[in-house]
C-alpha cells in the first residue's frame, strides 16, 4: 500500500493516523472533535479542526512525513456546510445529527415524502443534508452564490487540494442523490427550492487530487500528495472489514450502525415503511443498506455519569458481570428493563426527541442490575433493528470500541444465537480508508479477529426473557417522549 495520512471525523472524536507501505500504524493521535456554537446550535470548529490535521502531520518525524503519498478523509455521514470556490465557509459547517432544517420537510406532502424515498432510498429525516443545505442558503444570501454543500471530510480536501467535489457514499446521504443512478436529483432538490447545481461533482473514493502548493508547503509535505475523500466512516469500516455480501458488519462508535451490501436498493415498501438507509458502497458497484443506532458506545458515558461511576469502577464491574455471566450466575428477573434510548431512537421511529425508559425497579435493585439491564437493552434493541432488514446473517464482524466490551459482545452473541468476529485491531475505519487511497483489497485476518461464540443454554433463557418481557418492552418503545 502507499504510505497514508488517514483522518477519521467522528462524531466524538478525531482519529488521526499515519500508516506506512505495509500498513503498519507508525503514529497517530485522538483528539474530542472540535467543536464551537451559533445562534442555532453546535457546529463544527473547522479552524480547530484543520489546526489539529496540521498538528498531527507536522508533528511525525521528518523521514517519516517524507514518505507520505497519500491523505485519506472519512466522516460521519450527514454533516455539511457551504463552501465557496476558495474553500471558505458561506455558511455554518453543521453537524450530522443537527435538525436546524427540520421546518423546510415539515410541509412536505405524503407524496412528496414518497417520492424523495423512491428516488433517494432514504426516509425523509432532517439528519441528511438536504435540508440542511437549504436552510443555509437561505441564511446565506448573496454569500452562497457559488458555493457548494460538501461534507466535512469533502471540505477538508478541498482545503487541501482548492478543489470540491463529493465522494459516493457521503452522496447518498444528502437526500439529494438518485441512488438507483448515482446521480444528483433535479426532481427531489426541487421540492426544497433547491437548484441542484449546489452539489458538486460525485467521484469514488479511489480518485483523488493533489494538494495544493501552498497547503503541502503548510503541512510539509511533498508537493506530489495525493487527498483522496474515503466515504462514510461506517462504509470505509466495511473496507477495512472487508465485508461481503450476506454478512453483516456491526460498527460501533458513539452510534452502533448494521451495514448489509447488496447488488441492487431495497426501495420496497417495507424498507420505507422499515426507514432503513440505501446508499452507495465506497468501492465498485455495491450498494449499502444501513440503519443506525443513536445510542451505542456512548451508554458507557451515559450509564457511569446517570450512576456515579468513574471509568474504573464501571470497567471494573463489566468484568465482573462478564464473569458472572460465563458462571450463568444471573437472576434475569431481577434485572431491570432498559430501554437505552438516550440519544434518540434507532428505526422504524427515528425520533431525534426519544427517551430512555427503565423498568423494574425495586427495593432490592443493586447497581451492577442496573448496568447489565442498560447492556440488555443495547443488544436487544440491536435485534429489533436487525429484523427490520429481513435477511438472514451468515456472519456478524465488528468493529469499533464495542471490541473491548466483552459483556456486550457475549450478550449480543447469546440473544442473537450467532457468533461474532470481533476486530482486534482498534482502527478498522483508518485502514479502510489507506486501503481505498491506495487501490489495495484487505482481508479481514489482517484485523486479528476473534470468535465470540454463543451458548444455547444462555441463548434460550434470553428468548426465554425476550419473551416473557415482551409485553413491557413494547409499551416503553410506544411511550411518549
């Protein structure tokens, strides 16, 4: 492979890495993703943002940075903002989960609402950009004359390299693409009075462009470099995973998103019906099928700060319970019922303003019931997502941080009764994203998985409680928030 500065924008955190020809990490760096505020809310910090690439880059030693061929960007899905033809800002650089354009959908007809689904392969969700981009050049003005929406990792190259364009798999998450052609919709922009000529160019991950002289000049690189737009991070971590057609990776992060690819989009009625996700792959003529999760590793923060717990104690009691659980020395009756929606609910609802619901408390209510009850719910809300796809799984791979909670995956494994290959190493996105700039193939043995194995003893007591709780379960997720 060619030696790579990869950059991953999360929705917490940044990963920065530098990979060398045989993709060995020889650096790298985490740091919160910056982020700052408007009149309207969070947004990104992109001058932070871009200081903190520099940083990173400047920061390796000389004979390593003289190596680097290639920088390679991945990033949540639905972010953007417009930029102009000098790669400055005509608007705020909003982040994915920000609904600031949710009023311009809210007047949409039945049928408009079908026919941007039909043609775009998304539920109509202020998430996507579309709506974003039009409630920006509707503060924008005369400043948005020539601008174009592009993404944060799409502004981030066009920083680099004086050129926009827009990657395929972040494409088909603006609502603004015709996903059965790959394609910009005139007919869907339309209904947002928005011309379609905001978007720019599609191009696939694998086609890059050099950086500029003054931006290789800055980072002191060789003025030969190549910035290449990886995708969604999700998508990139199907490459880094090297995933194929009828298995299901398992990504997870602050969300926790199902990835399936497919030769064809699922636009029937069920996957509308269903608000699952149709998108383009990275690389070659795959499509995706995605839903997300709003809560996902973010419960470890949510969970320790809603029970006092510093991060030792709640390591400390997850190890715990994983031992208590290998021993079958849990009482499932006197666990607590979690519904951890705490960041919004996942599909067929999608509701951004969704709560979490706990059950079952008593007198007698420990706090490690409390914790188990929470990794409960996580992966028996992961099943009822996994169902809406209506696919049988032959293989589940995971990725992400979810890696190194053993109680997770051993709940997972056991309420889904199927095994789990688990990542070792840490950055399956970042590899991914090396792996596209450098035209490479990877093999998932290359991640050192490990096998999670499911026991039928404890798969069907959890069927067991899956089904005597049912009945509450139910009624929590049709709650009112």
């Amino acid at each position: 492979m060619l030696p790579t500065v990869t950059i991953d924008i999360g929705t917490t955190s940044v990963k920065l890495c530098l990979f060398d020809a045989e993709g060995r990490s020889v650096a790298s760096a985490r740091h919160s993703t910056p982020t700052t505020g408007d009149r309207w809310g969070e947004i990104y910090d992109v001058e932070a943002l871009h200081a903190m690439v520099l940083g990173f880059v400047r920061g390796v030693p000389t004979s390593v940075r003289e190596s680097v061929r290639r920088v390679s960007i991945a990033g949540v899905g639905e972010s953007g903002g417009l930029v102009r033809p000098d790669a400055t800002l005509a608007s705020p650089m909003i982040l994915w989960h920000d609904h600031r354009g949710a009023d311009l959908l809210a007047v949409l007809t039945d049928d408009q609402r079908a026919t941007i689904s039909a043609i775009t392969g998304l539920p109509v969700n202020a998430n996507y950009g579309l709506s974003k981009a039009a409630w920006a050049l509707a503060h924008a003005g005369d400043a948005g004359r020539d601008a174009r929406w592009l993404n944060i990792a799409e502004y981030l190259a066009a920083r680099m390299t004086g050129r926009r364009w827009s990657e395929r798999s972040l494409a088909s998450r603006t609502m603004a693409l015709d996903v059965s052609t790959g394609t910009w919709s005139a007919e869907v922009c339309a209904l947002l009075g928005v011309d379609v000529g905001l978007f720019p160019e599609v191009r696939s991950a694998a086609e890059g462009t050099v950086v500029t002289a003054a931006w290789a000049g800055e980072a002191a690189l060789g003025p030969d470099v190549v910035v290449h737009v990886a995708g969604h991070d999700h998508m990139v971590g199907a490459i880094g995973a090297d995933l194929r057609r009828g298995e299901l990776l398992n990504s997870t992060g602050t969300t926790e998103g199902l990835l399936f690819l497919r030769d064809h989009p699922d636009l029937s009625a069920a996957a509308r019906r269903s608000k699952l996700a149709n998108g383009l792959a990275c690389r070659g003529s795959d499509f995706t099928l995605f839903a997300s999760i709003p809560t996902g590793g973010s419960a470890f923060a949510t969970v320790g700060s809603m029970l006092g717990m510093d991060t030792g104690s709640l390591l400390g009691c997850l190890q715990e319970l994983h031992t208590r659980w290998l021993a079958d020395d849990v009482d499932l009756a006197a666990v607590p019922l979690v519904l951890p929606q705490f960041r919004g609910s996942p599909p067929p609802d999608k509701s951004a303003v969704a709560r979490g619901v706990m059950a079952g408390i008593g007198s007698d209510t420990a706090v490690e019931d409390v914790v188990l009850g929470c990794f409960l719910g996580l992966v028996r809300q992961f099943q009822d997502v996994l169902t809406l796809f209506r696919v049988p799984v032959e293989r589940v791979k995971v990725i992400g941080p979810a890696a190194r909670n053993d109680l997770w995956l051993q709940l997972k494994a056991d309420l889904l009764g199927i095994p789990l290959s688990v990542a070792a190493v840490p950055e399956v996105v970042s590899r991914g994203a090396q792996a596209l700039a450098s035209g490479t193939v990877l093999d998932w043995a290359g991640c050192s998985p490990r096998e999670i194995a499911p026991d039928g003893g404890r798969t069907d007591r959890l069927r067991e409680w899956s089904a005597t709780s049912s009945a509450r379960w139910e009624h929590m997720k049709a709650m009112p928030a």
